[in-house]
C-alpha cells in the first residue's frame, strides 16, 4: 500500500500520473541509441485489485500491470518521450536479456529504476542464497 500512496482510484489521473513518474524517473538515466527497456514489476505482479499483497503472483496480469503499460501506451509513450529508446517490452517475470537491453523496474506508481540484467540477475542470485 506504501507504493500506492500517490494513487487516486481515478484511472485516468492515476495513468497520467504514472506517465509522469516513468518520464521522471527514466530522465535521470542516459538513453542510449538503439535501447531497449524490459519493464518488470516484481511489487506489481504479486498485488490484488484493493492493493493487498498476495501470497503467490497470479497466472495472469494483474491491475497495477494493466494500468501501467496502460498509461504509457503499450510503451509507445516511452519511445515518444524517449526517441532514442528502440523498444519497450512488458515482461511478468525476470528473464535474463543479454546486453543489449536494461530492466526498468517499475513500481505501481511508475517509479522506476533501470539496471542491467546482469545486476538484476546478480541481485536476485544473492537474494535466493539462504543465510
């Protein structure tokens, strides 16, 4: 619910705001020619319609998902905002990419990220390592 606090259940204001905080948050990143960015949302994936955590991820897209490839047009906006940006794809979970292309790790509230698969794929190694 923290990530939601910016929300107003007004989808429309919300899709605004959310576009808003993808362009906030990608323009304090270098946009290399030709980039591809992979938007996943480990927050997104594992929240029910009321913003109440889930215990597992569901099978299929959840709203928080929906609503942010929603407000950026299937990743149409980013590559207007963004003319450098090659490609935006929505992926459900983490794959690894290669080089060529960077996660933006999205919250429900388009605040994001960006990294590389390689950290994220560290990251997550490092996270599933028992203590």
């Amino acid at each position: 619910p923290f990530v939601l606090s910016q929300l107003r259940a007004d989808p429309i204001i919300d899709r605004a705001r959310i576009a808003w905080n993808v362009r906030e948050s990608l323009a304090r990143y270098a946009q290399p020619p030709g980039d591809t960015l992979i938007f996943w949302s480990p927050i997104a994936s594992a929240l029910g319609p009321s913003g109440e955590p889930l215990a597992a991820p569901l099978p299929r897209e959840t709203y928080w998902e929906h609503n942010v490839r929603d407000a950026l047009l299937d990743g149409l906006a980013v590559r207007v905002m963004f003319p450098q940006v090659a490609a935006v794809r929505f992926v459900r979970e983490h794959q690894p990419a290669g080089t060529s292309a960077r996660y933006a790790i999205y919250r429900p509230d388009g605040r994001l990220i960006l990294a590389t698969s390689a950290a994220v794929d560290s990251f997550l190694d490092t996270k599933a390592q028992p203590r």
